[in-house]
C-alpha cells in the first residue's frame, strides 16, 4: 500500500503540472485577446495581404506542321520610382540628362526635353510610381537595364517592371482573322472558339504589401499553381496560306478591289489549309480585318447554277445533252429581263455548253421550264444538298445562308429563274465550297475542320477527326454529270485559261451582281463579285479551293478573268508542295538505296554511329568538332560546321541535346517547340548574340 | 440501466469516451473549415475532399480504438517488447531513406499499401508501454541504479536518439514523458536530474558536431526557429504572428465555425495551429473547453486508477494519457506562442493519419486498463455482495 501512495502523489504532482500548463495557455489566450488584443486586431486590419491572380501561360497555335502561328510573349511596362533610395539629388541630377536622351534614342516618341522635363516633373511631385514606357519588349528592357540611374536596380535605382503577356502572330497577317484574337471588343477566330482551351487556368498567390506599389509573394510556393493553357494544332499550311494571302493581295491591288477572300480545303478531310480575307482600308492598303469566307453570305452568283442542275439530274428532268432554246441571249420572265454576259455562240445550246458558258438564259429556261409547276420540287432538292444550313464551324460567326422557301413572302415568278442562276439566295463562300467539296468527294459533305488537335506540352488531349455532314448528296449519276461539266467549263468554258495545267482542274466561274442597298442592280452603280470555286486535280480530287474577289471596280469583273488566276496560282502552290499529287514512280525505289538521314551533330559520334552501321562519312575536315551531313550523293559528307563564340550558332537538323548544348553555351535563352531534329531556329545563324537573348527553336 | 448495449460493447470508462467523441467532432469541424487552401492548391477546390478523408481517418481510428480497448491490458506488456524490437529497425530505415517533407524524413511509405507512415508514432506508443512494463517488473529493487534504472533508460535514449535527427520536438517530448512515467514508477530522482542534465549536454554535443562537419540537416531549422522565439524581429515570424492575429479575432465567442480568416494566412492550420484556429472560430470559450477536455480526461485516469491493484495497469494507463495530454500542451503552448515553434501536432484534433490512428490505440489501451479495473471492481463488489 506504501508503494500505491508513493505512485499516487507522483501522479497527482504530474496533474498539478498538466492543470498549470493549462492554465498558462489560457492566461496567454486572454493576454493576446484582452491586453494586446487591439494591437493583434489593427495588426490583421492593416495587413495588406491579398491573393493576386498569376496569369497562366496561354497555349500556342500551330500550323498543321508544327511552325508556331501565335503565342504569347512577355511584354513590360516600365515604371520609375523617383524617390528609389539610391537616387539622391546628386545621383538625379547628374543621370538625368543622360537618362533623358537614352530614352528618347531607345523608343524615339518623344524628344530627350520632353522626356527630362517629364522625369523631373515627375521627381518633383515625389511620384514613386512613375510610367516611362508601355508595351516595352524584352531586348528592349535589356538596354534600359543599363540605362543611367535605372542601371543601380530595383530598390536602388527604381526601375520597376511589370510583366505582361502579349499575343504574338509568328506570321503577321497570315490567316489572322481565322487564328484570331480575344483581346477586341468582339474576340473572333479560333482564339474566340478554343480560349477555354487556351487560356488554361489562373493560379493564386498570397501577396503582401511591403511599401508602395511593391508586393511579395508571402510563401515561396504559389497558394495555386496555375494550369498552362492547352495547344492547339490547326490545319492551316503555312506555305499555302502565304501563296493565298500574296496573290490575293497582288490581285486585290491590280483590280482595285474592295475586299477579297481564298479559302483551300482537302477534299476527303475538310481540312482547311489555308483561308485568306483581305480588305481595303482607308490608306489602301489591303489588312485582314474581317472573316469574309466565313460570315459574309451573299448572293452567290454563278457558282450556283451546278447546283441547279443537278436538282433537276436527280429529278431524271434533263440531261447534259438536252438542247435548249437560248435564242440571242436575253429572256424575259414577267416582264423583267435576264441576259447572258456573252451572246451565246448558237442558238441553241446544250445544257452542258450552257453551264459551260455560263448562260443565265439558257439554266434559268431549263429550271423554269421543269419546275414551274412545282419550284416547291426544285427547292426541296436544293435544300437537301444542305445549302440552306449552316456549316456548324469549329468557328464562331458563320454566315446563315439563306434559300427561298415557296412560302417566303417575297417568293414570286421572278424567283424561281433568278434563284437558278444564284440570286435571291444567300451563301458564305465556305457554304458554297463545302458544295463543290461534297461534289468532289463523291458527294460526301464534310464539315470543314480548322483545328485537328489539341495538345498539352505535347500530348494529344484532344483530336476531332472529319465530321460527314451528310452522307450522299446526290446519287453517282448526278455526280458524274456534275464532275464533267465542271471540268468542261476548264476545258472548253469560262475558265478556259485554266486549261494549261500539268494536272487538270474542274470548276466553276462565278459572277454575281452585288445589290446595292442604295442602288439596288442600278446599272450605273453596279458591283460585282467575281467568283471561282473548284477542285483538283480534277481526276482525283485532292483539294477543292475557292476565290471571291468583291466589286472589283476596273472593267474586268468576270469571276473567270479576276478570280481563277488566284485559283491558279495557289493550287500551282500545293501542286508543286506536294508530291503525292504528281505520282513519282521511283518514289519506293529511292527510299532503299539512298543513304540514312543524319542529324547534324559532333563528328566523333557521327563517324562511330555510322561505322556501326557498315557506313562512312566523307570528312571535310576531321579535325571539325561539329559537322553537318550530307546524304544525298552516294557518298555522305560530313561538311564541317563552325562555331563562332558571340555568334548564334546553326543548329538546324541537329538533336535537341546538340542543339540546346550549343545555344545554351552561347548565352541564349532557348525555347523549344516539337520534338525530333530542329528544322527552324528564330534568330538567324551568325547573328550577333546578346546574352540572355531568347531563341526558339521547331523540332520536327 | 437504460442503455444495456452501451454497457455490452462499450466497456471502460464512458466519460473517456465522451471526451474522444466530443474532440473527434471539434477535429472534424475544425479541419474541414482550415483545409480550404489546401483544397484549393491540391484538389482544385474540393474541400469535401479533405473532409471525407479526415472522416474516414477518424471513423478508423475509433474502430483502432475499439479494437484495443477489447483487448485484455496485460497483453499489452508482453507486446510492447515486441513492438520496440519493431521499431528500431523501422526507425533506421526512415532516417535513411524516409518521404522528405519539410525537409525531415519523418515518414515511410509502407510497402504494398501506399499509406505514409509516421515511424516515430509507432514507436513512441512501443516505447511507452514498454517502460510501463519495466517499471512494473523492476517495482522491488527501483531504486536500484544497474537493475532498475539502466534497463529502462537505455531503450529510452536508443529510441529518442533515432527519432532526434528528424524530429527533435518529438523526441523532446517523448523523452521528457518518459522521465516522468520513470519519476512516477519510483525511479531513484538523483538518476533522473543526472540523466535529464546529461541529454542537455548531448544534445549540445551533437549540435556542435553536426555544425562542425557541416551536414546541418534539421539544426538550421531549429536554431531558426528557437532565435525567431528568443528575438523580437516580428518581420520573420510569421507563423506565430499569424496564429496571435486568429487568436485575437476570436474574442470572447469566436467568429463562429466556418469563419476563420487567418486560415488562409496560416501555415498548417490544419495541423501544428489547429488551436489557434480554434480559439478564433470558437472563442477564448473554445479554448477553455478543448484544455479542459484534456484535463479532465487525465483526471478521469487518475479516477479509475485509486481502483487499480496492478502497478503495470496504472503505469501503463499514466504513461499513455500522460504522454497525449503532455503533447497536447505543449501543441497548444506552441499555437499561444508560450513555446517555440514545434511540428508537433495536437492528439485526436489536428489533420494526420497516423496522429490520430496512435492517439487511439493509446486511448484504447487507457479504456482497456479502466475495463480491467471496472471488471475487478465489479467482481469484488459481487463477491462483497456474496460474503
């Protein structure tokens, strides 16, 4: 029993001191709530912590190759603390003239007595957040960062930099209506339609106010990372859509033009390669500001006698031989006359020598004449080609087309001739080229597709793969009578000029008279727009592609004289781009006997990569440390590739490991892009090197 | 009595359970409303994520619980030889090649089950029963040095000196727990001064070593932490300026479950300054009833052990309410800014796994030696009752 009472006392001792720990708890509890409370509580008052946004990095866009479209670069506002701690009145006053004019040298807006006057405005009101510069880029803030005064830093010297992002178009213009942008007023393109994709999510970091505008990051982790906006592969080729845009432009300016568009689609996929837009702005100068392939749906012209036709080959009413009555060219329906924009060379012609030539005349009668008891018949037909639906794009803003219902209030005698030859009906020339594509691909309709993939640092996350709109449009009789008049007009019709060709093309011209919401068709005042939508090469079509040129206003506004030499010239583009087009019989034989491509690198590693393969590199010089080879002749040569230090090196056709080692050492920020060899590299080799400058390099 | 099945499946003492009730519930709420960054960093936003986790370790750690308070105490003494063999090599292991957080390999992954695990949990409940074993055994000649006193002090200083390079406050506390079941079980006092002086002097040795060959590992850490506490340079501390801001938020009553603002502000406010959110959201009140929570769960061990015939029921059942409260004092001392920082996280409250898992099985162990108690207490009344 002692020994329970021994143990007892301890253990009453080891409450006692529980209980006092306790109590010292709460007696510090109520000293921080009670004496210093007030302290504590003004202290969380004033504390100026906040979460600030972090901006994520939005994802790039690229071409169907990989070359980078747009992006985000960084961009900085320069500010300056006048009362910074270094700049006394001494430093001030002895930096500020020269401050002043390597300001105004740097970014010439302004003279250096404007800029003086304004700093030292600003220095005497004790402004510590004093604008000098917006939107300044990177190379840009480098040489500020050794400007007078603001060379002694941040705390010292008060430069203060905030960074922003901005979007970047790697190819200017080049289909930037169609990439797009979200920062107008009204965000268009495939930024627009994949920003929830790109924009990523925006993370979160706790940020304390030291002094001033001057925040710091409270932990060293952000309380949220943020999430890199996803990748977006488009279809667009670059080197197309270059051709596009040029001999748009180079038309556009010859003809006077108001406005144009060129949009290329594969056939089988709805891939669009490229889609040019250009206008006319105050200064004449031709920009892309509007999407017109897409949005801009209008009387379509010509281009939709084809499908005129084909309603009534479906309908088993007329066939390509049929001969009809076109007399000297002019008709009059209700009192109100159509004619031919070219006498007719006969009388009477065929229904395929009238689409050929384009006679108004000649398939309004044969559309009239068969469907006047039942135009109900004839618009049924042409609505289950889908002309009167919408696409249903990866892009928002798409044009409604528009086709006459019998119903219609306006509908009247006069409608049923005039929508036959294009009028009163309303189509973007992306509708009307999806039709001529259906037609092409044997009457499958494919939705065109802008964006193939979406990626995230690389990874494929997402791919939309071709969608059929519609399944057949026509039966294969159709089609194949289609497929011979369009070829036809190349041949012997209105786009003759297209005839000497190394592949064939099939088409169709188009000339439509715009009306004027002034002038209505008033003869005097008259626009045009001038149209070629087609496919080739015509046997096996690969491409279909369509040319709207608006009111060209010189004398020449037929679609086939203004439209199908942009035609041509693009599709002499993809033609000589694209091998598989013209079949080079050799193409299998030549794999095997050339040699193995060989990434450019260092030629110890060559020499022992290839004598493991039984082969041999011709040297150059076998003393060079970084070669370069040459497969083509029977024997490779490895030619050397020097390196010179403050010189950006070439690295095309290296590895990245090569790649990154070489630009790395030479003091450059790099920036990587795909995987595979460099096929680009954004700064020219033997360019002068900067340190800390950035390059961006494409693998592929 | 009304509730029979309360008496069939829950035996000990039902006051004990109430109070493991009352702070799993306070553990709850508090962790679901200071989980909110931790949610929005980890689980975009998903607070419910960390409140159905912490549930479920806290559903387990009750079942943990009720699973060894079934178990018969004296169990317990031949077990906690085993479970120390155990330890020592699990503790090795995590000090070589441990889950690093925060800079301390504190953690293992257990194999196959991807569950982290904090060895130095485990160990200390081994180590405590173990010594309540000792002391028990050795009840005769305690005041021996050779035969009572190194026995027990060796696996004492072998285990805390595996845990110290980790954790020290850990190993701080478990040691100082130790000196005290020792100084409760009768241990000469002259040998506790002595060994308590030495570990001062050790613990100044391995310092200065590490110091000096340059692997400072966890001693910037601490060296940090115990000037920030010494100084008055506010700019870095942080953390216990925070916790004061919560603290003086808080008032009387609290701004009410849910309402934290230094939440936010706080690090670990799930964890190490659970209390501090506490006391924010439910008042100096708050505070108050969570001390007093402990407090009278030591008590009612104390109550239950006048009953105990057995040395090793009573040293077992001290050692292990001893060593909860004692952490949780400390926990909040921290939290009040009376003790430096330590990462010590508050028993059965604070968010962790293996925290609550190790507080329960040492609460089911205290129920065990209460039921054993109250089962012998019973007999005796009955056979009172025959005579």
């Amino acid at each position: 029993m002692e020994v329970k009472k021994d143990i007892l006392w301890r253990i009453y001792l080891a409450f006692l001191l529980i209980c006092v720990m306790g109590l010292a708890i709460i007696v510090q509890i109520v000293r921080i709530q009670f004496v210093q409370g007030d302290e504590w509580r003004a202290k969380q008052d004033s504390m100026t912590l906040s979460f600030e946004p972090i901006e994520a990095s939005r994802g790039n866009i690229f071409s169907d190759d990989g070359s980078l479209l747009a992006t985000s670069v960084p961009i900085y506002d320069i500010r300056f603390d006048t009362r910074a701690t270094a700049v006394t009145d001494e430093v001030f006053n002895a930096g500020v003239d020269s401050l002043a004019q390597a300001l105004a040298a740097l970014f010439k807006d302004k003279s250096w007595q404007d800029y003086h006057h304004e700093i030292k405005e600003a220095r005497a009101e004790r402004n510590r957040y004093y604008l000098l510069q917006r939107n300044v880029s990177f190379s840009e803030l480098q040489q500020l960062k050794k400007f007078p005064i603001l060379r002694m830093g941040r705390n010292k010297g008060g430069l203060i930099v905030d960074e922003k992002n901005m979007r970047q178009l790697s190819f200017g213009h080049l289909a930037s209506r169609t990439i797009g942008t979200v920062r107008d007023i009204k965000p268009v393109g495939v930024e627009a339609s994949f920003n929830s994709d790109l924009q990523g999510v925006g993370g979160q970091r706790l940020m304390q106010r030291i002094s001033g505008n001057v925040k710091m990051p409270v932990r060293d982790k952000d309380e949220v990372e943020p999430r890199d906006g996803n990748d977006l592969m488009t279809t667009l080729d670059i080197n197309i859509q270059d051709v596009a845009e040029h001999s748009l432009e180079q038309h556009l300016r010859e003809h006077n033009a108001d406005h144009g568009c060129a949009v290329l689609m594969e056939v089988s996929t709805g891939a669009i390669k490229a889609i040019a837009n250009l206008s006319r702005n105050k200064d004449g100068d031709y920009v892309e500001n509007f999407n017109y392939a897409i949005a801009e749906a209008s009387e379509p012209g010509s281009t939709f006698k084809l499908a005129s036709l084909m309603a009534a080959f479906e309908d088993g009413l007329v066939d390509l031989n049929d001969s009809i009555n076109v007399g000297n060219g002019t008709s009059v329906y209700f009192g109100k006359k159509m004619e031919d924009a070219h006498p007719p060379k006969s009388p009477k012609l065929s229904v395929q020598q009238a689409f050929e030539s384009s006679s108004n005349v000649g398939i309004s009668r044969v559309i009239y004449q068969r469907y006047l008891k039942n135009p109900e018949a004839f618009i049924s037909r042409l609505k289950s080609f889908g002309l009167s639906e919408k696409l249903g794009l990866q892009i928002e803003g798409e044009g409604q087309p528009f086709i006459k219902s019998v119903t219609d209030k306006s509908w009247s005698g006069l409608s049923l001739p005039w929508i036959s030859i294009g009028y009163e009906s309303k189509l973007t020339p992306l509708q009307t080229l999806t039709f001529y594509n259906a037609v092409a691909n044997n009457g499958r309709m494919v939705r065109p597709m802008f964006v193939s993939k979406v990626l995230n640092h690389g990874k494929v996350i997402r791919e939309f793969s071709t969608q059929v709109i519609r399944d057949s449009i026509a039966s294969p009789q159709v089609l194949a009578k289609a497929h011979t008049m369009l070829e036809g007009v190349v041949q012997h019709g209105t786009a003759s000029m297209l005839n000497k060709s190394p592949y064939k093309i099939a088409g169709k011209t188009g000339t439509a008279q715009i009306f004027n919401n002034k002038y209505g068709y008033d003869k005097e005042h008259m626009t045009y727009q001038a149209s070629f939508v087609g496919y080739f090469p015509a046997d096996k079509p690969k491409y279909s592609c369509i040319v709207v040129v608006y009111a060209p206003s010189n004398d020449v506004y037929y679609g086939g004289a203004v439209a199908a030499p942009i035609f041509k010239e693009i599709a002499d583009k993809v033609y000589s781009n694209h091998l598989d087009m013209n079949e080079s019989p050799s193409h299998t034989d030549s794999l095997i006997l050339s040699n193995p491509l060989v990434k450019a690198g260092q030629q110890k590693d060559l020499h022992k990569v290839l004598g493991k393969l039984n082969l041999s590199a011709a040297s150059e010089n076998p003393d060079a440390y970084w070669v370069s080879v040459d497969s083509r002749a029977d024997q490779m040569k490895a030619n050397e590739r020097k390196t010179i230090v403050g010189l950006v090196p070439n690295v095309v056709g290296m590895g990245l490991k090569d790649a990154l080692y070489l630009l790395e050492n030479a003091g450059l920020n790099v920036q990587i892009n795909g995987k595979g060899w460099v096929t680009r590299q954004s700064i020219q080799a033997g360019t002068k090197i900067r340190r800390g400058q950035q390059i961006q390099i494409e693998l592929s | 009595m009304q509730a029979t099945w309360l008496d069939k499946y829950f035996k000990g003492d039902r006051t004990i359970w109430l109070i493991v009730f009352i702070l799993s519930i306070f553990s709850l709420l508090a962790v679901y409303s200071s989980t909110g960054t931790l949610a929005y960093k980890f689980k975009s936003g998903n607070t419910e994520y960390y409140l159905m986790k912490h549930l479920s370790i806290l559903v387990l750690g009750l079942g943990l619980m009720y699973a060894a308070h079934a178990i018969k105490y004296t169990y317990y003494s031949r077990f906690s030889t085993i479970a120390l063999i155990l330890s020592l090599p699990l503790l090795i292991l995590t000090l070589v090649n441990g889950t690093n957080l925060n800079e301390a390999s504190r953690w293992i992954t257990l194999p196959g089950m991807n569950i982290t695990f904090q060895t130095s949990d485990f160990a200390k409940l081994a180590l405590i029963m173990f010594v309540a074993r000792m002391l028990s055994k050795k009840q005769d000649e305690i005041k021996s040095f050779k035969s009572a006193f190194l026995p027990i002090v060796l696996p004492v200083l072998g285990v805390c000196a595996l845990i110290l390079p980790a954790n020290f406050s850990t190993a701080a506390v478990l040691f100082i727990s130790c000196c005290f079941l020792m100084f409760i079980g009768r241990i000469n006092m002259k040998y506790i001064l002595g060994l308590g002086g030495i570990a001062i002097i050790c613990f100044g040795l391995f310092v200065v070593t590490m110091l000096a060959i340059g692997k400072t590992g966890r001693i910037d850490t601490w060296k940090a932490r115990i000037e920030r506490f010494t100084s008055d340079d506010n700019q870095d501390n942080y953390q216990t300026d925070q916790a004061k801001i919560a603290i003086a938020g808080g008032g009387l009553f609290g701004r009410f479950p849910g309402n934290s603002k230094a939440r936010n502000y706080l690090p670990h406010p799930y964890s190490d300054f659970i209390y501090a959110i506490i006391v924010e959201e439910y008042g100096l009140i708050g505070g108050i009833l969570i001390i007093f929570l402990y407090i009278w769960l030591f008590f009612r061990v104390i109550r239950f052990i006048h009953h105990s015939p057995m040395a090793f029921g009573t040293l077992l059942a001290i050692g292990c309410a001893f060593s909860l409260v004692f952490q949780a004092m400390i926990n909040m001392a921290v939290a009040v800014n009376l003790f430096p920082v330590t990462g010590q996280p508050l028993p059965m409250l604070s968010m962790g796994g293996t925290s609550i898992w190790f507080t329960s099985i040492s609460i089911g162990v205290v129920l065990s030696v209460s039921r054993q108690v109250e089962k012998e207490k019973k007999e005796g009344g009955q056979e009172l009752a025959a005579a």
